[in-house]
C-alpha cells in the first residue's frame, strides 16, 4: 500500500470515526436521558471515566511501544518482536498491582462520592463490580490485541488499526444503549458494555492474527529487564496522559461536587468537542508513522509536507464545520437533550476554540509525540492541568459553566503554544525547515473562525450573514494556504493529485 493510499484509509476512518461516535451521542445522550433522569446518567459518565482513567497508564505504555517500533528500519521484524513480547510479562506484573489499586479505591469512603450514589445502595455495588470487570477484560483481551496492533501499525497497518478502533469504540456505545432503550438498568448497561467488547475484540483478535502472520511477525522469549526498561518511558507519558484524560473527561468528576446537576449540561455541551478532538487524533495519528519515515530518512521536504498536510487537514478543513455547528445548536441542542438540560451560546463557543487551538496544535504534537519527546508531554500536561483548575476555581464561582468552559480554552492555549515551541526548537535542532508559513495560514484561520463563532454566539439574528460572509472568507483562507506552501510542496501535492484522477478516470475517458 502506497504512502497516499494509507494516509486516505486512515483519514477515512478517522473521518467515519468523527460521524459514527458523533451519531452515536446525539442517540444515546437522549435516551439516556429520557430513561434514567440526569441523576443516574450523571453516574454512568462518571463510570466511563474511571473506567478510562484506570487503563491510561497502560494505554500510554501501548504507545511508547509503538511509537518505538516505527523508530526501527522498516524490515526489521525481530526488533520488533522483540519490542512486543518483552512487554508481556510486563503488562502482567503491573496489570496486577493496577486491580489492587482499583479495588482499593472502590471500597473507599471517597468512592460514593466520586460517583454521586450512596455508600450502601445497590448502584454502588454494581459501580464497584462492573469497574472491576471492565478492567479485567481490558488487562486480558485488549491489552494483547492493542500490543499487537502497534507493531503492526509500524509495517504499514496503521489503517487497519484505526477501523478496528472505530468499531470497537462504536459498538461499546452501541450496546449499553440498546439494553437502556429496553428497559434495562446500571447493570444491564454495564454488561452489554463487556459482551460488545468481548465479542468485537475477539474478531479483531483473529484479523491481527492473520496480519502478524503474513508478515513473519513471531513471538519470542521475552526479556523481562529490557521490557522493565522500556516500562519507565511508558510510565512517564502515562502520566502525562493520566493528567491529560483528566483534563478532558475526568474534569468531570471535579464539576460533579461543585456544580451538581449542571455537570450534565457542561459535560453535554462539551460531547461534541470530544468527539471531533478523539477524531482530530484519528485523523492525524495515520501521518505519524509517514513522518517519522521522513524524518528517519533526513527528507527535509517530505518532512514539511507531511507537517503542512496535518496542518490542513486539522485546522483549514476542520474550521467551517465549527462554524456550521455554532449556526445550528441551539434547536438541535434542545432537540438532543429533550429540553431537560440549559443552553449556554457562549459556554459553547468558548468550547469550540478550545477545539480550534486544540487542531492547531496537533501538527506540532505529532514531532513530539513521534519521537517520544515523553518529559517534555508530561511537563506540558502537569502545566496546563494547573492553568485549568486555577482558571476554573478562580471563574466559577461567578461564571458557572462559562468559567468551567474559560478554563478548558486557557488550558488548549498554554498547551498549543508549548508544543509549537518544543517542535520548532527541535526542528531547528535536527536542521529541518519548519512550515512556519502554513503554520501562519492556519493560525489565521483559526483567529477568523473563533471571530465568526462568538459573532453567530452573541448576535443570533445574523447568523445567515454570517455564513455568507465566512463562506467568501473561507475560499480566501485555502487560497492563502496553498500560496504558503513552498514551490516544492506544491508540485508534490499537484502530482498526487493527478496520479489520483488518472486512477479514478475510466480507461475509455482518457
């Protein structure tokens, strides 16, 4: 497969994964609503965070791992067989003293708390059995199947990856969903949650199987002190994933003491940002493994073209879907959550720049991400968790959601900023050229989209003038982006193109 062709499969599925999560949100979080009330429904996102919370350390090691495949050559399948299995025992040695920890969690006095149930009713009881039993199917079933996958994501599989990814994450919304619309309860959510991941883990399983077999891709004795060794750069960026997560889900947990029930309504408002940002990285994650082949391979230009594509692709093309969404919220808003929870436009707003400076960043992220830059990520995540609560404890108060919104934006901009600093410097360190013009053109786009956005937020009545004009303004910010583009760059991307539409062109046409 073609450099193109796995950038396109990858997009695909980052793109179907954006529509297939997002389609999915908009049909749960009303039938949620309407069958359990916004108290109970308050417990089932906080289950899902902790459940989230509770693999990112391991989540992170599965990264570090992979992200040292892709350093390895191409062809070398015994380095990264060897990379795989020493990892195994690893995982079971710390995959152990995980449970524990949980455990001793859930029979804390702080547990009930956390999950908004009392200490000695029934939904806490199944709380504590059903995060127990998640984490077991994670340490058992997905743990090996996720290993797997990174490796084969280093030899050209990325794609691949990303779909099972896609479908696995759908069905594990799908299912709890289908046994809350019959009728079902806290516990019949959270098993039909570990049935789906079962089930649809196990098909992954036996895809990964066949791919590793094909590819010469063996299992061998593992080395416990190389895997341990390896263990300490997975543990340093789980923790910067750790305070990352939190900033985006576990926030929740923080709101639900200080606001109550108007958690429901930040956390509802906030679904869709999450969605398109866990898309952002779908989305950008296939140009990983191409760019660290360019880097590895010194190909300066193919380096910044790979940078300015992410930059379009997360930003330019992202920007007039923010804008679209800002026109239309607020019917569909109250549609979605059956009028039961408050709107706020510049809540909102102020979480869709948070979005927009959260797209800008992730071109400069990927270079730091990719070499597994992973102090420099957890000092950028322990900064900007301090932004967020100072920002948020210090506004909400007098804010409410606005200031719990404030927080989230002051947060994406420390952290946009610094990530843009660490990969120009590094840029500059391994003599590569930095797309700073595309970098500009994006940034511009950014500044022109949050303007519109707060504009449709604060003056309703103009929004249809206000997606004329940004229509206009649109067509100028691609133009602009293509004249940032190098001379080089251009004729790349031109010749892509023209190899796609021969391709596409029937052979009685040409």
């Amino acid at each position: 497969m073609t450099t193109v062709r796995r950038l396109v499969s990858g997009n695909l599925a980052g793109v179907a994964g954006i529509l297939t999560n997002l389609a999915a949100q908009i049909a749960v979080i009303p039938l949620f609503l309407h069958a359990w009330g916004p108290a109970r429904f308050a417990t089932w996102l906080a289950l899902i965070t902790a459940a989230g919370l509770a693999v990112l350390i391991d989540t992170a090691h599965l990264d570090y791992l992979g992200f040292e495949t892709m350093r390895l050559p191409p062809a070398d399948r015994e380095g990264r067989a060897r990379v795989l299995c020493d990892a195994v025992p690893v995982f079971v040695l710390v995959g152990v003293a995980e449970f524990a920890v949980l455990a001793a969690f859930l029979w804390s006095p702080w547990a009930p708390t956390a999950f908004a149930v009392a200490p000695g009713s029934h939904d806490m009881a199944v709380v504590r059995a059903a995060l127990l039993a998640m984490f077991a199917m994670w340490l058992i079933v997905q743990v090996p199947v996720g290993l797997l996958g990174r490796g084969l994501s280093s030899m050209g599989h990325f794609p691949a990856t990303v779909w099972w990814f896609m479908v696995v994450g759908t069905s594990q919304v799908a299912a709890p969903a289908l046994v809350v619309a019959a009728g079902g309860g806290l516990a019949g959510a959270v098993i039909a949650y570990l049935a789906a991941t079962l089930v649809m883990t196990s098909v992954n399983a036996l895809h990964y199987r066949r791919l590793a077999r094909r590819e010469r891709l063996a299992w061998t004795r593992p080395d416990l002190g190389a895997g341990g060794r390896r263990l300490v750069g997975g543990l340093t960026l789980g923790t910067a994933n750790v305070i990352e997560y939190f900033q985006q889900a576990g926030f929740r947990l923080v709101l639900l003491p200080v606001l109550g029930a108007a958690m429901v309504a930040f956390a509802t408002m906030r679904t869709v940002a999450n969605v398109v940002q866990q898309g952002l990285l779908t989305m950008v994650n296939p140009m990983v493994p191409e760019l660290m082949r360019y880097v590895s391979a010194r190909d300066r230009h193919r380096t910044a073209l790979m940078m300015s594509v992410m930059l379009y692709v997360t930003v330019v093309a992202l920007c007039p879907g923010v804008v679209v969404l800002q026109a239309i919220v607020r019917p569909v808003y109250a549609a979605w959550t059956l009028d039961k929870l408050p709107f706020d436009a510049i809540t909102f707003t102020l979480l869709s720049c948070s979005l927009l400076v959260s797209a800008l960043s992730q071109a400069s992220r990927a270079v730091v991400r990719g070499n597994n830059l992973v102090r420099a990520q957890t000092a950028i995540s322990a900064a900007t968790a301090a932004v967020l609560l100072g920002v948020t404890f210090a506004t909400v108060g007098s804010m409410g959601l606005r200031g719990a919104a404030l927080g989230v934006l002051a947060a994406e901009l420390l952290r946009a900023g610094a990530f843009f600093t660490l990969s120009l410097r590094w840029f500059a360190r391994e003599g590569f050229d930095y797309p700073a013009r595309a970098t500009a053109a994006a940034a511009l786009a950014i500044t022109v989209t949050t303007a519109t956005v707060f504009a449709m937020a604060l003056r309703p009545g103009t929004i249809v003038a206000m997606l004329l004009v940004y229509a206009a303004l649109w067509v100028g910010l691609n133009a602009l982006f293509w004249q940032a583009l190098g001379g080089e760059e251009r004729a790349t991307v031109a010749g892509a193109i023209g190899r796609m539409r021969a391709r596409l062109t029937p052979a009685t046409a040409r």
